[in-house]
C-alpha cells in the first residue's frame, strides 16, 4: 500500500513537471515580431549552438510602464477598495489606503478614520462597490481627474440593497509617483 502511496506521489510530481514544460517551453511556431502572453515580442537571437544549429531562446524585453495607463489602473483600484468597506474592517481599509493617497488627502482621512474610531457603529454595515465604468475627464503629466460609474452594494443588518452613483476622483504627481487627491461618491 504504502509503495502505491509514493508511486501516486511520483507519477503527480511528474505531471506537474510536464505541464510545466508544455506551457513554457519555447515553440518554434512563434515567427519574428510576433506578440506573445504578457506583452512581450519574439526576436532572432544574435547567435546559434554551434552542436545542434538551434538558436538559442533570448530574453524578453521589459515591459515599460505606460503613463497613461498607470493612472487608469490606480484610479480602478482606489475606487473599488475605497467604496468597499464594514463596521468589522474600519477603520482598517482607510489606513491600508494611505500610501496611495496625496499628503493632503491623508491628513483629510486621518481626521476621518478618527472620528469613525471615536464614534463605532451599533450594528452591522457593510458595502461592496465595483466599478461599472470609467471616464477619463481631463489628463495631463501632474493631474489627471476621472468619473465612474459605480454600482454599490450595502447591507445594514440583515437588508441588503443596491444603488448605481457617480464617483469623482482627481489623481495627481508627487514625488513622480501617481497619488489619490481626492475621491467623492
């Protein structure tokens, strides 16, 4: 029994090494330029094994963070954790936030996630927000500012319900990093 116990073991180690393989092993279906998963693009490597005439496989370029959609993924990201919180979690989620947020938004949630730790709520709360859509209304290096569209789920107690509101956020450069200025439902 226990030689069939490490014979399974064995031939499950085996599979997972294969499929490992199968996924990641390079093809030589891929042509010259073309784009593969994660954004990367093949290329003719400089030289080939001189044993066997096969080019040996190059490493992918870097990926170079686009301007542009950094802040997209930021405003994405903020809107949704922002909007999603419980009486369990706060004022938790504010402060796991902070590092995304401008010094003057901070010392706005600061004040917030005080007054919320001062006066805690009686009985349940709890709301999920997931965005729906998201605009980009004015852009440039040092500010962008964006609308969404969001779809807020809340439960008090034991009632759930279901609203769709407008979210207004305004990111703006410090440092040369992207941070949350502002952010009204």
């Amino acid at each position: 029994m226990r030689k069939k116990i490490i014979l399974i073991i064995i031939l499950v180690f085996l599979g997972i090494i294969f499929l490992f393989l199968a996924k990641y092993w390079p093809s030589e279906e891929k042509k010259e330029g073309q784009t593969l998963q994660g954004g990367y693009t093949t290329s003719t490597p400089s030289y080939e094994s001189s044993h066997q005439g096969v080019p040996l496989p190059q490493r992918p370029e870097k990926k170079q963070v686009d301007l542009k959609t950094q802040p997209i993924q930021l405003a994405r990201v903020f809107i949704e954790r922002y909007g999603s919180y419980s009486t369990d979690t706060s004022p938790d989620y504010l402060e796991e936030l902070l590092p995304l947020m401008s010094k003057s938004f901070v010392d706005r949630t600061k004040e917030k996630i005080k007054e919320i730790s001062q006066n805690p709520a009686s009985e349940f709360y709890g709301q999920t927000t997931k965005i729906i859509s998201l605009r980009i209304k004015e852009m440039d290096e040092n500010r962008a500012e964006f609308d969404a569209q969001v779809q807020i789920e809340k439960t008090k107690g034991k009632e759930k319900t279901t609203s769709y509101e407008m979210v207004e956020l305004v990111l703006v450069r410090e440092k040369n990093q992207w941070k949350v200025d502002s952010c009204s439902f």
